[in-house]
C-alpha cells in the first residue's frame, strides 16, 4: 500500500469538501438573487437582474460540474485502494 495513495486519497477528500462548501455558498446566493429579483415589481430598479441571477446559476453549475469530476477521481481512486487492500490481505 502506497503513502503516496494515502495522501491523494486524503487530499482528494479535502478538496472535495471545500469545493462543496463553495458550491453550497453559490447555490445560496444564486438562489437569494433569484427571491430579490421575483419580490421586485415590473419596471421596477432591483439589486439583482435577471442576467445577475443567471449568472450566479451558471457559477454555480460549472462549479458543480468539477465536484462531479472530483467525485469520479476520489470513487475511482478509492476503488482502486481497497483493490490494493484486499490483495494485500492475508487469508
């Protein structure tokens, strides 16, 4: 069993958890702007545009889409230890 394999592991979970306090904090937001936006009448000047709330979307979204991929890395990456695991293993 490799250390180096260890640490990604490791690292991998501890990107993962930042990215998805991030992308909780995007979602928030985006969904913040989008309650200011439909609480503001016609015609009326708001803090947050229509084009501001797809925005915050589309961050969060791309956002979304790289935790997907650190998923895929960490599920496969984790797969392949406890593969090492088992081989290692005395019966």
């Amino acid at each position: 069993m490799s250390i180096e394999k260890d640490k990604q592991i490791i690292n991998l979970v501890a990107l993962l958890e930042r990215l998805v306090i991030s992308y909780k904090y995007l979602v928030s937001g985006a969904d913040e702007f989008n309650r200011i936006t439909k609480k503001t009448p016609p015609g009326a000047i708001t803090k947050a545009s229509r084009v501001d709330v797809k925005k915050a979307i589309d961050r969060a979204a791309d956002l979304g889409e790289i935790v997907d991929e650190v998923i895929d890395v960490l599920d496969k990456s984790v797969k392949s230890y406890l593969e090492e695991m088992k081989a290692e293993k005395p019966e």
